[in-house]
C-alpha cells in the first residue's frame, strides 16, 4: 500500500498551475472587466505577494525512520494590514490550491470591513494517518520552517481543513518558544486557556444560519420550518446544524466522510452531534436512512448547505439539486459550470466569501483581544457577529441590485471594489 504522507522525490511541475488556481483568477478577471479594474491593479492581484514552499523532515514514531513532508504558506495582499488565513493539512494541498485560497479571503476580509489581507497555509500530510505525537512534530517543524513570515503584526495563522484548535496551540508554543515569552496573537482559533476566544469553534456555522432569515426572504422560503440539507458535519456542519434547528428549521439529511443519511421529518441534531462524537461519522445514526452522497445534493429542500471542501457543486450535480437557496459554508464548493446552471435555475446562491466569513470575523475579535489582554463575553461576541455579517449581506444585496448581477459577482465587487482603492491610496514605492 503507498505510503500517502510520504512525499515524491521530485516536487509535481506546474504545481502553481493548479485549477482552483485557475478558477480563483478566472472569477477575478471576470469581476475586474465588468468593474473597469484598472489593468495596473488588475495585475498586482491576480498573483500572490509572497508565497513560500518549504520541504522539512519529521521523525515518526518508529524514531529511526524520517520522512519528508511540504508545506506552504502564502500572503496574497500586504496592502490591507496583518495578513489572516487558515493552515490545512491534507494529502492534496498544493501551492496553486493555497494561492486560490489566499485570494478569496483577500476579498472576504475587505468584504467583511477587517483591517487584514488574505493568506493560507497548507502541509501535504494526511492527518488522519499519523499518529498525535507525529502530527505534533510535524506542526511545529512547519512553524520554524514558516516563523520569518507569521506574526502578530505580519500574518496571523487560523484553523482550516485537518486542523484544529490543538494544533493552534502548538503553533503558538513554537512562536512563543522562539521569542521567550508568550506570544498568544500570532494565531487564532486557540484554546480559550491560551486566549482563545469563546465562540470561536461555532462561529462559521453560526454565522452561515446569521444570514438564513435575509437571504430566504431574498428568495420567497420560509425560515420555520424550512427543510435543510448539510454536506459536511465538521465544526462548520455541525453548528450550522444546530443554529439551524435552534431557528426553527428541519435538518433533514447530513452527509460527512463515512456517509450520508436522511429521515424526512428532521433529524435530532443534539443526538447526532453526540453520536459523531462517539463513532466518528454520521453512518449509522439511528432513526435515519442511509443515502449515497449524490442522493444527498438531490434531496428535495429549501436550503442547501455544503460545508466540507472545495467542488461538490459541479456541472455533473448542479440540474439535480431541487434546494432553491444555497448558502455556501465551504471554501470554493461551487464550480463556476454549476454557478451559471444554478443561476439559471433561478436557485439562490449566497457565495462563500461572505457565508463563511464568521470564523475569519471572530479570529479578528480573538486577535484583538489578545492584543488588548481583555476579553469579550459570548454574547458581545455573538451580538457584534451578527451585526458585521448581517451588514456585508444587505450592502452586497445592495450592490447584486444596482448592478443586476449575481451575489457572488456583486460580493466579489464590493471585496475587489476596497482593495483596489486601498492599493491607489497606497500608491507604489518607490
């Protein structure tokens, strides 16, 4: 059996050339030409600002053996302030996949109103088949290999795919053992015991429900009531899920690695939450029907949330889906084939740069509160959430209307729309 963490003795070619690379800039250059972009600024952010790839060694637990694993991190803008973005650990990261990914949440930053540029940080590593101690080693060799480029006034790392708030933790010990002293600003996304903040696991799935009451009125569904359909059951899934049911909607089908399942009178979320906690997935869960993961993004609903990764929304799916309102959880989960098939379905589709802008919005109370050593309460949290993500929604509709374009154009606009006029302002040195 191959070995999937080891990596290939030569690095893949073209590995920039990614095509969530190609889409992110192709989304882009479609928003910058119906804006009339100056081609000058145009081309200052159609490519990343800094990008870094390191290769480094880590024992594993038979500690004579070495393996060598990549790792990435890349600041697309440095105009805006600090630079904030997940790490994800995943077999398949590559530079062209965090270069996209840097992008978008350039745009979901200014979107937002956060004083941040957009950057992210990967490991070619399957998390799930090394062991915690080698997962450790591995992380906090990739922060010595990354520490010139991170910092609390440079690039503040956050949690992403195959990471979690442990792995926040041992970023931040790392940084802090480098400069003698605790350092807890220099990522997000930590355990409250190292100032984290409080709501900050929940925040992007909450945020996602934030936006549910706007955008069904938007689209004709009722909120009560409303059947709901959720791919992926990691933290965004899971309290997307709950805020969803605490709102009054049906959670009718939830669907993660191991599996999918449905019962079409609702599922009790709070049981299933305990039960992944338990199992490890969501197959099995007593009282529902086991679904493939096509039967899944065909379930008639009113909202569909994807909430894993990148692409399950393709040009193969995109005529089954019966949801007529679609709020993207996931980073990139809707091609731009399936966007126009969608759209001319009459299907609404709330794009992710600003669906799943609560966990980046809570990393920045996180980080400002670090910096200030005074914390917030959970519902000063929560109350200042909703009021930021609420606002981006209308003043993208806004936007949507005058120009008559789609939300993903007219949040795209509005995102470029701050960068560029920050970037003008800046002028060019020297």
């Amino acid at each position: 059996m191959p070995d999937r963490n080891r990596a290939p003795a030569v690095a893949p070619e073209m590995e920039w050339d990614s095509p969530m690379y190609k889409e992110a800039v192709s989304q882009f250059q479609n928003v910058a030409e119906k804006m009339g972009l100056d081609d000058n600024i145009r081309e200052r952010l159609t490519m990343p600002q800094r990008s870094l790839v390191v290769t480094f060694p880590y024992r594993t637990d038979e500690y004579s053996k070495v393996r060598t694993a990549y790792g990435y991190r890349v600041q697309h803008v440095l105009t805006m302030g600090p630079t904030k973005g997940g790490i994800r650990y995943a077999p398949d990261v590559n530079l062209g996949e965090v270069a996209a990914l840097a992008m978008l949440m350039t745009w979901k930053c200014a979107l937002v109103g956060l004083p941040f540029g957009g950057a992210k940080g990967g490991v070619r590593i399957d998390p799930h088949a090394v062991s915690r101690r080698e997962l450790q080693r591995v992380t906090r060799r990739y922060t010595a290999e990354v520490i010139g480029m991170i910092g609390p006034q440079t690039d503040i790392p956050a949690p992403d795919l195959g990471t979690d708030e442990r792995v926040m933790a041992w970023i931040m010990d790392t940084y802090s053992q480098h400069q003698g002293h605790a350092v807890p600003a220099v990522v997000t996304g930590k355990p409250p015991e190292l100032g984290g903040s409080v709501a900050r696991r929940e925040a992007t799935g909450r945020g996602i429900i934030s936006l549910l009451p706007s955008a069904a009125m938007r689209c004709g569904v009722a909120v009560d009531g409303a059947r709901v359909v959720i791919q992926g059951f990691g933290n965004v899934g899971r309290y997307a899920a709950i805020a969803a049911a605490e709102v009054g909607c049906r959670v009718v089908a939830v669907g993660d690695l191991t599996g999918a399942i449905h019962n079409g009178n609702g599922l009790e979320v709070g049981r299933l939450a305990r039960y992944v906690d338990e199992v490890g997935g969501v197959k099995g869960f007593p009282g529902a029907d086991e679904i493939t993961s096509d039967e899944l993004m065909a379930i008639d609903c009113e909202v569909l949330i994807p909430a894993a990764v990148g692409g399950v929304i393709h040009a193969g799916n995109a005529g089954d889906i019966r949801a007529r309102l679609i709020l993207e959880g996931a980073n990139n989960p809707t091609t731009l084939e399936a966007d126009r098939i969608l759209l001319d379905r009459g299907v609404l589709i709330v794009p992710d740069i600003i669906c799943n802008a609560g966990g980046v919005t809570v990393s920045y109370f996180e980080w400002v509160q670090d910096l200030q050593n005074y914390f917030w309460s959970e519902n000063e949290i929560v109350s200042r959430l909703r009021e930021i993500m609420i606002r981006a929604f209308e003043s993208v509709l806004e936007v949507s209307i005058r120009e008559k374009v789609d939300m993903r154009t007219a949040a795209l606009m509005r995102g470029i729309e701050r960068v560029a006029r920050a970037k003008l302002v800046r002028g060019v040195y020297p």
